[in-house]
C-alpha cells in the first residue's frame, strides 16, 4: 500500500509529489497519470509564462501564490540549470476609454506589493517600437519558460526519492474506506492511505468518482493561436498583453515570446466540444451532453453572448483575428500568421453560472481534491504543492484536522 496517491501528472500533481519528500522524505508515493508521458494537457500547452500577479484580487490565493511562485520558481530554474527569461511585460491601453481601467490595475498591482511602472506612449515607443498605445504598464519581473521542462524535473525528483510515476494508467473507480483509498485502474488496483486528485480537466469527475458531489463543473474551453513567421518576430521584444476587459472574463489577444524565441499570438476563447479538444474538429458526445444540460454553462452563455460570438468569428476568420492582434501591433498582417498549436483550460463553473475565479480544493475523508486551478497554476506550482502537503496531517485522519483547510479566498 502507497502513502500517497497522486492522481495527474501534470505541473500540479508532480509539483505536489515533490513536495512530499520534502515534508515526508520517507514517504512511498505513486502518481498515476493515464497519458503516454506526463504533462500532455494544460502544462503542457500553455504559454509558458511566468506570472507575476497583477491581475488579480488582493489578498486571494492566486496573487499571494502567484508572487511566491514567481520567486520559487525562477529559483527552482537556476538551481537544475532550466532555461528562463525575465523578459517583462507590458500592458497597454490602445484607446483613451482603457486609460482608467489601466489606472485600477496600476492600483491593484501595487496593493499585490509589485515593484511596476506606469509609463506613457514615448516611453512605451521606446521599449516597443511597433506597439500602438496610449500608455502602458511595464511588469519587469514577468517572464518565460518551458512548463514540460520544469515539470520533468519535478517527476525526476519524485523518481530519485523512490516515488513511482505510472503512465498510461487510466482511474476507473475509486473507493474510499475509513483507513485507505482502493483505486481501479486499467492496469489494474492499488490502494493508498492518502488520495491527492489533480487530475485537471477531469478532477470533478474524480472527485464525484470518490463521492464527493461538487458544486461546480469542468466546463473546457480552448484558446486557439497563431504564431509569428520568424522574420517578424522582431515585432515583438517583450511579452505585450492588452488592458482587460473587466466585462468579459477572458483576457484577450495577446502576444507571449516563448522561450525557444518563436512568438505566440493569442489566444481566443470558445467552447470545446471536448474536454481535451484541442482541433476544431475534436468531438465527445459525453462531454458535449453535459455541458449542454448544465445550467450553469447557459447562464454564462447568455450573459456573455455578444462576446462569445466574437470569439467564435475570430476562430474562423484568420482576418478578424488579425484585426484583434492589430490593435495592439498594427502592422502585423494576416500573412504574418502561421498556425499554432491550441490549448484547453478546465474552468470550473458554478450552477449559477458564475465561473469559479480562485483555486477551489475540497478535502475528504482520506482525500484532497483539487478541482479548479487555473493561471497562474503553473506559476505558482511548488507553492501550490507544498501549501497542500502542509495541510496533510502526520498521523491522523484528513477529516479530523483539516476542517479549517478553506483555501478559497
């Protein structure tokens, strides 16, 4: 019998298994992950940035993990030697009615204790050429890396402390007792004294499969991109992101420099017919089904409809998409576009409607489940992992000492 049961090997599932040889350097950890190799689905397909918390609520969990796990992170980079840039970013208000919502973010990023600048359109000019802006935000500890590097380190270091890391082993069933979790899978049954579910765009389920009835659904949703043709990436020498929109909860086009120098443009946002879809043409009738009698999704739909169809004409128009991209770069031509791979973000979705913002974890018996972890979960990992582990109890039972455990802020 394991100690621990990690199930996800994603950035969140291996950054928590690290994180248990450090607390408990005699632990026997298994992480089962059902894909051929680990970080397949948001790790592996985000746009490897380094956040730095600006966007987010005071005092909530995303932005005090978000500056943690800046920090912890660039630290953890230097240490085995993984290749990082603190390139910085810029936020820029394109048309005079962002110049106040540009002003509220200044104010939130200060009150996140974040060392910014406000700087205006000369300034920007001179930092980047090609932007078209009124003012902007300058983030100079924001930065890039490759999350899949980092995450193979992770498993590296859960495999030389004697951890197991099975792939291609698919949870079927779980069954929760008073002193151990049983865990069918297709190659076939363990059993462990604590679960750990990080299982992302399929943690609701694992967490229903346990017996804990949530009240939100993974509802996906895929960000498409382009990318920019090698001769015209020097269009872009920072990470450049617009101001958000506070009406709409997606961020918007954007342009991300990766760090094996290609440049990212995007992304959208528009339902995925699948909860790993990353094709347009990507389809599960299961997933479909619930998302269309969740009423929860309908609600949203309609409050934000205008906005969605315009994330779906950018999705099959290359022209209006480069319109979109043009506001902040408007040189950039459609020509200038090649296609890039997309990405699928788990949001958890109340029965309201209301789109779960912050990390949401619900603890069990014997269990921890992580059901919503959204950007900056990457940023943020080894504080992630190591603020679940702390929860964990030495000796008793979860349910007997964790009922204070409420990381939702």
């Amino acid at each position: 019998m394991f100690d621990f049961a990690i199930i996800g090997g994603g950035i969140i599932g291996l950054s928590t298994g690290m994180a248990i040889y450090q607390r408990f350097p005699n632990a026997n950890v298994v992480v089962v992950e059902k894909e051929t190799e680990i970080a397949q689905h948001q790790t592996g397909h985000n746009s490897g940035v380094i956040h730095s918390g600006i966007y987010y609520k005071p005092g909530s969990f995303k932005a005090r993990f978000a500056n943690q796990g800046s920090q912890s992170m660039r630290e953890f980079c230097q240490k085995y030697n993984i290749e990082y840039d603190i390139c910085g970013k810029v936020i820029v208000a394109t048309k005079q009615e962002e110049l106040p919502l540009l002003n509220n973010l200044y104010e939130r990023a200060l009150a996140n204790g974040l060392t910014i600048n406000r700087i205006g359109k000369e300034e920007l000019k001179e930092i980047e050429p090609h932007v078209n802006g009124y003012a902007a935000i300058r983030v100079p500890m924001a930065g890039i890396v490759n999350y899949r590097q980092v995450s193979q380190k992770f498993a590296e270091i859960i495999k030389n402390n004697g951890g197991e890391i099975r792939l291609n082993t698919k949870v079927e069933k779980i069954h929760e007792g008073s002193d151990r979790i049983t865990i069918e899978t297709n190659q076939g049954t363990l059993s462990a004294k604590i679960l750990i579910n990080c299982a992302g765009l399929h943690s609701d389920r694992m967490a229903a499969a346990a017996g804990y009835m949530t009240d939100m659904k993974i509802v996906p949703f895929r960000g498409e991109y382009y990318k920019l043709k090698p001769e015209k990436r020097y269009l872009v020498k920072h990470l450049i992101y617009p101001v958000p929109n506070p009406k709409f909860p997606f961020l918007g086009v954007h342009f991300t420099r990766m760090i094996n120098g290609e440049v990212d443009a995007g992304p959208n946002a528009v339902l995925s017919l699948k909860r790993e879809g990353y094709k347009k043409t990507d389809f599960n009738a299961k997933d479909l089904a619930e998302i269309l009698s969740y009423r929860g999704f309908w609600k949203l739909a309609g409050k934000f409809l205008k906005e969605g169809m315009e994330e779906y004409v950018r999705s099959f128009s290359k022209k209006q998409f480069t319109k979109s991209l043009q506001e902040l770069i408007p040189e950039i031509k459609e020509d200038d576009l090649i296609p890039a791979p997309s990405g699928v973000r788990a949001q958890a979705l109340k029965y309201d409607g209301k789109m779960v913002d912050d990390f949401h974890i619900i603890m069990g018996e014997n269990s921890i489940h992580v059901c919503n972890a959204p950007s900056p979960a990457a940023t943020a990992s080894i504080e992630i992992g190591k603020e679940i582990v702390r929860r964990i109890p030495k000796q008793t039972r979860l349910k007997e000492t964790l009922d204070a455990f409420d990381i939702l802020v």
